[in-house]
C-alpha cells in the first residue's frame, strides 16, 4: 500500500511547547529560508525546496525560538521507498536547523515528531541523509540501506530506513 499523495495521511498537528521553543506545522514557503542558509550554504541553486512542497499530503514541520523565528525545519513527503516500493512511506527530507540552535534538541525533537505521526499510519519513514548526519539519525532507530553516493551538494550521502 503506497501513501496516496492527494491525501492527507497524517493528522493536523497543533502547536506543542519544547524547552524554550515550540514546535509547529508550517508551510513550505516559512521554511525555504532556513533551508538555502543550512543546507544549499545560501545558494539557490540546487533549490531549496522540492517538488513536492505543495502536495496535499506533505507535512512541513518547523522549531521556532522564543522570538517567533523558525530555527529547524523538516519536510514528510509522500514517496515511495526504492527499498519497499510497496509500503506506505514517506520520505524525511530537507530538515535543516539554525548552526545557532544546533545540538540542542530541535533536530531530535523534529524527527521524534515525524516518527510519532508515522506510527500506527505508516510502515516506515526513509531519508537520504548526508554522511555527516549517519550518526545522528542511526540513534534515532534509523538504518542505512543503501551504498553510498554524492548528493547535489556534491556530498556523501546514504539512504537511511525507519520503522515504527
């Protein structure tokens, strides 16, 4: 069973505190900034957003500080996996966090978000994850499944699974 991407597959997410900070769902639009900055290093070329940025079955996550302003950013869209053609997955993608902000929990509390969502509506949330992050996403129940390759950004990357 595959995600229909004219659908909804997760629920409305409400605003929720986080140690100083609060989680919200956000529009594609709020996040293009943050993204270009962390992850394109403030180039607009690859683009900071994807295709699928304004599909009715995407989920835009955002952290935003005690100022209001969004300090990590995470896209669930809904593809198909290459590993599991057939599950129904979404696919972890362009989650990026203020350098100010890092290592303090906004990604951890980004993707424990998607993870809850994913539970009991999908089988399994996949990635391709830079190099650098393998870590971060493997303590996170998150397994490589894939050789590695080079991203746009001319990066190492890996393709990363979760299961709930």
């Amino acid at each position: 069973m595959t995600v229909r991407r004219d659908l909804r597959w997760a629920p409305p997410i409400a605003d929720r505190p986080l140690r100083g900070a609060r989680l919200r769902e956000a529009a594609a639009a709020e996040l293009i900034e943050l993204r270009r900055a962390v992850l394109r290093a403030g180039r607009d070329r690859p683009p900071a957003g994807i295709a699928e940025d304004d599909d009715p079955a995407t989920v835009h996550l955002a952290v935003l500080d005690e100022e209001g302003e969004i300090v990590g950013a995470l896209t669930l869209a809904a593809q198909p996996c290459p590993d599991d053609p057939d599950a129904a997955a979404v696919r972890l993608a362009l989650m990026a966090v203020a350098a100010t902000h890092q290592r303090q929990g906004v990604g951890s509390a980004l993707v424990e978000a998607a993870q809850g969502l994913a539970s009991g509506r999908l089988d399994l949330i996949w990635a391709t994850a830079r190099d650098s992050a393998l870590g971060f996403y493997e303590r996170r129940g998150f397994r490589i499944t894939s050789p590695g390759f080079i991203g746009a950004m001319g990066l190492p990357h890996h393709r990363m699974v979760w299961r709930p």
